[in-house]
C-alpha cells in the first residue's frame, strides 16, 4: 500500500475562510479606509456640464444641467476645444481661448475636486458656442417645418407599425392651407 503524500494546499479551503473573514471584519471596522486605488481615482476624476454663466480670467462659473452652480478654475496646460453642434467626436474639434468663453456657451468641463470641496480644477474644456446652437436649433426648426407633420394621435397599430393622425398637416397640405385664407 501506498502512503498518501501530504499536499501543501491540505487545509487551503479553511484558510481560504479565514482569510475572507477577515476582511470582512476589516472593512466593516474601517469603512473609510479605501480598499482599491482606482476607488482613488474615481473620486479624483470630476465632470461638468453646462452653460457658462459667467467667465474671468481662469475662472468660470457655470450653471449646471442639475440646478446647481459650479466653480471652475481652469488649470494651466489645460486642453481648450471648441466643437461644433452635432459632432460625435473630437476630430474636428478647434482650439479655444479661454476669453472666448461667453454666457450662454455650453460646455463639459473635466478635471478634479478642488481641495476645498467647492470648486472643480479644469484639465480640459470642450465649448459649443451659443451662437452655433442658436442657428443649429433654427436649422432643425426649419427642417421640422418643411418635412414634419402634426396632429391627433388617435390609434395606434403595433401590428402594423402605424398610427392614425387626426388632423394631420404635411408640409404641402399646411402651404395650401395657409395660402387659402
């Protein structure tokens, strides 16, 4: 008979245990203490997006998509780009100054908490004037105008993918009408 050779791993399941008990423990007694660096990370990295409300010098007040009002101070060496409405990317995205920046520009502002709580420190800016959103909306409103169409929906037909309109005005039934009066 042969004798059973001892394995290293032998009591391995038990550790195994022993060790996820004790990091349960640790993390319940010291929650605060971060576990992971790129939890770090995470909390450094901030974003904005918004309208300007205000800008000088390197600061930059904007009035963001939640309601609320954020400080921004733009850091030195960061990456100022201005894209125009509709663009996907940054490919055709131009350089901005920084006194450029007007009321009423959109922006998303990406960088880190300030030390102060209060503030975001700007590592890069991406603007859409807000003279080229004016022209992109009156674009699409035209477009809407010539080619949309308008009324009552009254049914709807999954089956079919279509629905009834009550009162529906296409461009050239709204044209005949308006020149009928």
């Amino acid at each position: 008979m042969k004798a059973k050779a001892h394995s290293p791993y032998r009591h391995s399941r038990s550790q195994a245990r022993s060790r996820v008990f004790v990091a349960i423990v640790c993390f319940w007694l010291f929650p605060g203490v971060p576990s992971l660096p790129a939890q770090d990370a995470a909390a450094a990295t901030a974003k904005a997006v918004g309208t300007v409300k205000a800008a000088s010098g390197k600061s930059i007040t904007l009035a963001a998509e939640g309601g609320n009002e954020v400080n921004i101070v733009v850091q030195d060496g960061a990456r100022l780009l201005r894209i125009e409405p509709g663009e996907k990317d940054l490919k055709n995205a131009a350089p901005l100054q920084l006194q450029d920046l007007q009321p009423g520009d959109r922006i998303l502002v990406r960088g880190a908490n300030a030390p102060d709580g209060k503030s975001l420190l700007a590592a890069s800016v991406i603007a859409m004037k807000k003279a080229d959103l004016a022209e992109k909306h009156a674009h699409d409103r035209e477009e809407w105008q010539k080619h949309g169409a308008g009324g009552l929906v009254t049914a709807i037909d999954p089956a079919k993918a279509a629905a009834v309109i009550q009162g529906i005005f296409s461009p050239v039934q709204r044209a005949a009408r308006n020149t009928a009066r």
